[in-house]
C-alpha cells in the first residue's frame, strides 16, 4: 500500500494540483492530510474540491482553529489578518456552512493500524502551537515525540521537511505543500510505502509564476512575504 502524507496546503491550489498529478502517476492509495488546509494564500475552495474525491484520513491544525475563532469575532479576524493576510477572510467568505462544520468535526490527531504498522497523525503540539519542529532541533526533544510506541509519526506546521530515525520510531516532518519554506516553488509531502515500511521524502515543482501574478492582484498586507516564499532559495 503507498500512503501520502500532505501538510500545510494553505489554500494554494497551483501546489496541491501537481502534487495531485504526481500522486497518480506512483499510484498512491490513501492520503492523510495533516491540517492547516486554509490560510495565507486565496484559493481554499479550490483545494477542498482537489481534496473531496480522495480516499484519505484529515486531521486540523492550528489555521483550521483560527478560522473557525474567526468566523463570528470580528475582532479576533482583525488581529490573524493583521499577522497572516487575508487568507483566513477568503475561506470565511467563499466556504459553505457544510465545509465548516466538516472543519470543525476533524481531530487534531489520529493514531491509525494499517498493514502491521503503528501511525500517529498530528499537526504540530496542539497545547503550544508556538512550538516547531525543525531540520536542526536537537535530539533530545524529537525523542521525546518518538518515546511513544509507534512505528512512524507523521507532523507539519514547520513548513521545513526532515525525517529522524530515534531507534524506536521514525518521525517524519513532511513540510509543506502549499508555502513549503526549504525551497520556494516545490511543494514538500511524502508517501509511505507499508510494504518496504520506508518513506521517500518528495518535492514537487508547480507554476509559481500563475501564483504571484495572483498575489499582485490582491490587497493583503502580508504580499511581500507570501511571494518571498515562494522564491527563496530556487535560484
């Protein structure tokens, strides 16, 4: 069975279409989604569409707890617009009540059996979401993540992709597809293959120009820093 595992799409709907495509060509059997599907770029009903045939398992992150705070508090929406731009508005203004109270149905992680395998599935540390997982955080705290009794764990939030083999788990940061931070213009995921029990680390180019040309065409405060994503370190 191959497994991929999408983090951080952040409504970029250019990013998760070639991920898409690229899915089908290595035949790709299950996804899991690990959150943060709305936020910082304009397309989330696009991406919800992209996501709703899947065959796939979802969990929240910290942006899906932001617009469902946001939807009635003004106030609230205000401060997170302020910070991320605009996106959170776009996905309170183009989503359905139906999409909504899917959000907000999602788990925050998910512990799954599949093919002998023990998974755990979860965004980032939901009781701190202030707390990152990097490339070089040192060992002694990603061990901690791993001294639960699982085979792999599977994280985002980040948006840095790293895998660390503790000796007892594998824990897999799988980045992001959407505002993936290493590298501007590849969406970062990964699949798990449960047959050989290996992960294969994937970056997946897709048309950053289309995008920026986007961004210009809209009024956010954060414009800059969405487009130096985008571009960094792809020179």
């Amino acid at each position: 069975m191959k497994i991929a595992i999408l983090s951080d799409i952040h409504a970029n709907a250019e990013a998760l279409s070639a991920v898409l495509k690229q899915c089908e060509i290595q035949k790709i059997d299950h996804y899991y989604i690990l959150g943060d599907i709305v936020g910082y770029y304009f397309e989330p009903n696009q991406v919800i569409s992209l996501l709703k045939p899947l065959n796939k398992t979802v969990i929240k992150g910290n942006h899906e707890d932001m617009l469902l705070d946001a939807i009635n508090d003004k106030y609230y929406l205000n401060q997170v617009t302020f910070k991320y731009g605009i996106g959170l508005e776009v996905a309170i203004e183009k989503l359905n009540k139906e999409v909504f109270e899917w959000i907000n149905s999602l788990p925050y992680e998910k512990c799954i059996k599949v093919e002998g395998l023990n998974i755990k599935l979860t965004h980032g540390n939901r009781y701190n979401w202030k707390e990152y997982l990097y490339p070089d955080t040192p060992s002694i705290i990603l061990n901690q993540y791993c001294s639960e009794d699982y085979d792999f764990i599977f994280t985002g939030h980040s948006h840095y992709p790293f895998l660390y083999n503790s000796g007892k788990c594998v824990l897999v940061n799988v980045g992001s597809v959407g505002m993936n931070k290493d590298f501007g213009g590849l969406a970062s995921w990964c699949i798990l293959n449960t047959e050989t029990k290996t992960v294969s680390m994937q970056k997946t180019p897709y048309n950053v120009t289309k995008l920026i040309s986007k961004i210009n065409n809209i009024d956010s405060p954060n414009k800059s820093y969405l487009i130096s994503v985008l571009t960094r370190n792809n020179n």
